[in-house]
C-alpha cells in the first residue's frame, strides 16, 4: 500500500475514534459544558492537558527549530514545560479551589472590578486565536503534503470534525477525545525516532542514541554535526550563544516563554475540571509526565534530523536527490537552485554566498516559478541574462528547508515503511485538533460566560447559555478555518506576542492575586495595563515598524520577561498608595488557600 | 490559653506558610536548573560531557525537563502530607472543643 493510502487509512480511523468517543461523552448542562461536570480522574485529566498542551507547534514545529538552532532550541523546551512547572506550583491548585469557570472569572472577582475583567477577556480571546490560527496552519501542511488535497479542503475536513465533537460534547467530550489523540500523537512521534536512532547508532533508546556513537563512522552524533556545521558555515549545534542568540537574550526568552506559558487560558481552564484540589496537583504531575515522553525526545528527533539533511542533500547530484526531496519541493517548503556545477550545496549564514537550498516562503507558487526561469536563464547565460534566483531568496530570509517539515519527513528520510510515514501524519493532525478544541472552548466560555452572563446578561437562563456556547464554538471555528485558508504572513511574530501578553498581563495578576492579600483594584488594573502597554509597544515599534531594540537588545520573543517585572513594579509601588481589597476579596483570598477537604472551610460557592 | 478559634487560625497560618515555604525551595531547584544550569552557566559546563552531550547543552535539553517532572512529583507528594497533618490538627482542635 502507498503512503497515501496509509494514510487515508489511519486519518479515516482516528477521526472515527474521535467522534465515538465525544458521542459517548456527550453533555446537557453548562457545568458539563465547562468544566466536564468537575468529574474527570487525576490520570485522565493528566493526558488531555498533555495533548491540549502539546499543539501542532510542540509536535510539528519543535524538533525542526531545536534541529535549526541547535543549543539555543533549548529554550523553547525550557520554557514551555518550565512553565509547566509555574503553572502546577502557583496557579493551578489555587484556581481549582477558587472553583469557577474561567480566568478572567477570577480576575475580575478578586480585584472586584469590570475593567480587569474585560482587560482580562480580551487578552483571553487574543491569545486563543493567535493559537488557532497556528493549529489550522498545521492541519493544512499535513493535509496538503499527505492526502494531496488542496489545503482550503484540509482545513475544512479538520473544522467540521472539531465542530462536531466540541460542540457536542463540551469540555467533558473534549476530554476524553483529548485523551485519545494524545495516545495517537506519542506512538506517532515514538515509533519513527527509535526506528532511526537503532538505525543510526545502534542504540534504542533516542535519548542515549543522541549521545552516541554512529555505527557508519564510529564518530560520536553530536561531534559530527558539530564539525559539518563548521565546514559548512553554520554556527556551533551544541555551543551556546552564537549568532542573535546572546545570553541575555537566550534567558529573557526562556523566562518570557515559562511565564507566558504558565498564563495560557486554555491549559489553566482544565485543571477546573478535576473534583479537589488534591486531583488538581496530581494532574500537574501526570501532565508534565506525559509531555516529558515528547519532550525528552524531541531534541533526539532534532540531531537525527539534522544529521539527515546534510546527508542526504549536500553534494548530491540531480539523480542521486532522495525521493523524499521530490515530493517536499512539490508543497515549496524546500527547493534547490544550482549554481551551474550540477551538485547541491548547502551551507550556513557564514558561506551564504554558496548555499544553494531554499524554501518558497509567503511567495506564491507563480512568483516563484517565474523567478526559478529567471534564474534558468541567468544559469545558461553564464549571468549575462536573467537573475540569480539565489540572491532574491538570500535577500528574503529565505535560505535552507522550511523547520516545519522535519519531523513530517524525518521517515522518509531515513527510509522507513509507508505506515510510519502514514502514522506521523495522524500524529501531527492529533496534536492540531487537540490543541485547537481546548482553545475553542476557552473562546466560546469567554465569551458567552465572561462576556454575556457576567457583563451583559446575568439573567441568561442555563438553556440560553448553553445554546449560545454552542454558536460561538461555531463562529469560532469559522474564524480559526479562515485563518488556516488565509494564514496572515505574519504567524510567529504574533505567536511571539501571545505569548508576551499572557506573560506581561496574566501571570503577574495570577499570582498576585493568590499569594497577597494586599494588592487591590487599582494596582492590579494599573499594573497589567503598564505590562501589556510596555510589551505590545516594544514589539509593534521592534517587529512591524523597524525600531531599534533599545532595551539590552532584547529581541521581540524575550520583551514579554521585561513586561512582568514593569506589571510587578507597577503594581508593587501602587500597592501602599492605594485602597486595598474589600473584606468579601480578602475572604475570597483566604478561602482559595485553605486545602478544601479540611471541614471547616466554607462550602465552594456556585457560579 | 488561646481560645479555640484563635488556634484554628494559627494552625492554618502555619500550613500556609509551610506551602510557601516549600513552593519557594521548589522555585530555587526550578530557577537554579533551568535558567542557571541551562542558560546562564552552560559555556562553563560544557566543558564537560555528559552521556556523550555537553553538559551545558544536556542541561538545557534533557536535564531541565526531567528535574521539572521530579520537581512536580515532590510537590504533589508533599503537599497532601501538609494537607493531611492540616486535617489531623483540626480534627483534634474540634475534639477538645467539644470535650
């Protein structure tokens, strides 16, 4: 059988699976709705919050930018499960306890205040649909390369099925479906990295084989992919702060990416779901446990990849170009313009001059084969005629394979069986969809539940509730496809500022809200204003209008670490200047820091 | 003698300072691994290799996921510890009251 035929085979049984499940889990109240009913075991929250966690950029994405950037990938490993870790410590069981649906409930309650309510929203909602939009992207790159279907039909085949289950089910029928992608996105990423590290060092386990040995030259893995990237011009795999990658802002990145992470509505919502707060610890642990198997890997899955690449590309000849080449150059993701010598070269920033591998990038597939003609044309004119195609897409940026196509051919790379190349597939397709139904949800809760119960309408019976839910997830849908249709050209600096807005607003107001008493209204407003005034200033001057990084050359990614010390300042040196929280938000306070199942303390109000 | 009351609130002013406590040591080991092993000492330590990666580098890619799992597992373990010896003493608060 093809790979293609693979598969249709394995999408077409995940997608089944994942519809009998949400029918099996399906639900009729808001408290279903929201939270799955506040009945989901420790275990089973642990491995839904592992694939909500995990999106098609952790699966897709992660081991081709750590396989790019080498040492500095890290920080992105760093980072989100550092955040993790944050989460867990100081949000998650605190959230639990405080027992209402969503993050902008507890903001606007315990600072008592519509404003940081509505500030708190607005953020929420921002920061789901950068998300989605990154999720449908991903769904398109799979359907486009594997199925051979044009991208508009992918993206529409993958709203229809999240519909479906999202709207039908809720939180609880997300859950569990969640639970059932997560299984099909770990064996998907499992199975070809130890396939390839047995192949490669003789070694199974992909951790230990990162480290070890090649069987074909007896050279150890990292040493070898150190010494190509220095004979080719590309700046050290394993030595730390090379290039833009200085250690200040290395740090500030990672410490940017853990508090943003740390403040993503759609990963904090589901430890609402779990019955105490005992449950909300343990399914912590049990998350981080399962996204460690991915994570812990991932960077295996990168040296691997790497060592492939030069492998198999450089100073090959137009027959000798693998077949996994052929079919990549086909969606534009990598391509190969000759110097007139016959052989691909592919090289770093440092001998830019001579590298020759590209990718299309936001051209369009006619813009780029007029410029491949041109450059056919200067080739034969020995430069008399034409234009040097590699010149225009050095000038662009656009030198060496797109990452996101990594992980999707390391298979085909090493050359293993059609059904580990199907696998991966409906692997990277499990990771999309579970990612961007949570993030529906949280958009639908915030604003039906936020929006029209708490601001607009506090009369809205549970049916009306629950039948607008429904709508929003609908238009939601609709927005995050189009999206997916007509990806803005601009995805990873916006991704950059979700993450620099969750960590300059809703972090620092998280945790100030739980672990002081004294920290009121006005602080907390005025506070998470500076923050995100500050952060989306830096990056729209730095990003989109070219200003200088005035700030110890901070870069856009990082800036998000600054915000949270200016939004903790702020509201710090407010603090005794202003009127503190009333007696009803310090009880509020001292309620959430009780362990519930004491018997004294007051009885968890309803929403 | 404190009245009954007043030793509830003490007994619960000490569980939270003890979860503060612990979740401040937790942060140090979070901080010391990640952002100081990782980034902030990792040309240093990659003077030496570890399991056939340089240290600096392992840190940053393999040791500071798996400190962040242990470091979770501590937390939960010993958190339902705090919770239980909570319980215990406010159970027996509520005994002698009602002798």
């Amino acid at each position: 059988m093809t790979v293609q035929g693979w598969t249709f085979l394995f999408v077409a049984c995940t997608f089944g699976l994942y519809l009998f499940v949400a029918w099996r889990a399906r639900v009729r109240d808001t408290g279903g709705f929201y939270v799955a009913g506040r009945g989901v075991p420790a275990i089973a929250n642990g491995i839904a919050t592992a694939a909500d966690w995990m999106s098609a950029a952790s699966f897709l994405s992660m081991a081709g930018i750590i396989s790019f950037l080498g040492y500095a990938g890290g920080v992105y490993l760093m980072g989100w499960t550092g955040g993790f870790v944050l989460l867990a410590l100081l949000l998650a069981p605190y959230l639990r306890k405080f027992g209402h649906f969503t993050v902008p409930d507890f903001v606007g309650d315990r600072f008592e205040s519509q404003t940081a309510r509505l500030v708190a929203l607005l953020c929420a909602l921002f920061v789901s649909f950068t998300y989605v939009a990154g999720q449908m992207r991903g769904v398109g790159i799979v359907f486009a390369r594997f199925l051979e279907v044009d991208v508009t039909v992918g993206v529409v085949i993958g709203m229809a099925i999240v519909f479906v289950y999202a709207t039908l089910g809720g939180m609880k029928g997300i859950t569990y479906t969640q639970v059932a992608q997560y299984w099909v996105l770990i064996v998907a990423f499992l199975i070809p990295v130890v396939a390839i590290s047995w192949q490669l060092t003789g070694q199974p386990v992909p951790q230990l084989g990162m480290g070890s040995e090649l069987t074909s030259s007896g050279q150890r893995l990292l040493t070898t992919l150190d010494q190509i990237h220095s004979d080719l011009g590309f700046t050290s795999y394993t030595e730390p702060f090379t290039g833009s990658w200085d250690k200040v802002n290395v740090f500030c990145t990672a410490l940017a990416l853990m508090a943003g992470t740390a403040g993503l509505p759609h990963v904090i919502v589901r430890f609402y779901t779990v019955k105490n707060v005992q449950a909300a610890r343990w399914s912590g642990f049990w998350a981080i446990f399962f996204i460690a198997i991915l994570y812990l890997t991932a960077p295996a899955t990168a040296a691997f990849s790497r060592y492939y690449v030069f492998e198999s590309l450089h100073g090959k000849t137009e027959q000798q170009l693998p077949e996994w080449f052929r079919t990549w150059e086909q969606t534009g993701l990598v391509v190969w313009l000759d110097d007139g010598d016959g052989e691909v070269a592919y090289h770093g920033d440092a001998q830019a001059e001579q590298n020759e591998v590209f990718r299309r990038g936001s051209l369009g597939a006619d813009a780029f084969g007029q410029l491949r003609d041109d450059h056919a044309a200067w080739l034969a004119s020995g430069g008399a005629a034409g234009v040097d195609g590699r010149a225009v897409l050095r000038d662009k940026g656009l030198s060496g394979p797109d990452r996101d196509i990594m992980v999707l051919a390391m298979p085909e790379m090493a050359g293993l069986a059609a059904w580990i190349i199907a696998l991966v597939a409906a692997g990277g397709l499990a990771a999309a969809l579970s990612t961007a139904s949570g993030l529906l949800l949280v958009i639908s809760s915030s604003v039906v539940h936020d929006l029209y119960y708490r601001m607009i309408r506090p009369t809205a019976s549970e049916r009306q509730r629950l039948k607008l839910s429904r709508i929003a997830i609908g238009v939601a849908v609709v927005i995050a496809g189009l999206f997916g249709i007509y990806p803005p050209g601009f995805v990873a600096q916006v991704v950059a500022f979700a993450f620099g807005l969750a960590a300059s607003s809703f972090f620092p107001v998280l945790v100030m809200g739980i672990f002081s008493v004294r920290v009121g209204t006005v602080p907390a407003v005025v506070g998470m204003v500076a923050g995100i005034g500050f952060t989306a200033s830096y990056i729209l001057s730095t990003v989109f209008f070219g200003g200088e990084r005035w700030c110890f050359g901070i870069g856009p990614q990082g800036i998000g670490a600054v915000g949270m010390g200016v939004n903790f300042a702020v509201a710090g040196l407010l603090t005794p200047l202003c009127r503190g929280p009333s007696e009803e938000a310090k009880q509020m306070v001292a309620k959430i820091r009780a362990p519930e199942q004491d018997g004294t303390a007051p009885p968890a109000a309803g929403h | 003698m404190p009245s009954a009351s007043d030793r509830i609130q003490a007994a619960r002013r000490r569980h939270w300072r003890r979860n503060v406590t612990l979740t401040l040591c937790l942060l140090a080991v979070w901080a010391a691994v990640s952002l100081g092993c990782g980034v902030l000492l990792a040309d240093a330590l990659n003077a030496y290799t570890f399991v056939g990666a340089p240290l600096g580098f392992w840190f940053a890619q393999q040791g500071a996921v798996i400190t962040f799992v242990i470091l979770i597992l501590v937390y939960a373990l010993l958190m339902g510890r705090l919770d239980r010896r909570l319980k215990h003493e406010l159970e027996q608060l509520e005994r002698e009251a009602g002798q």
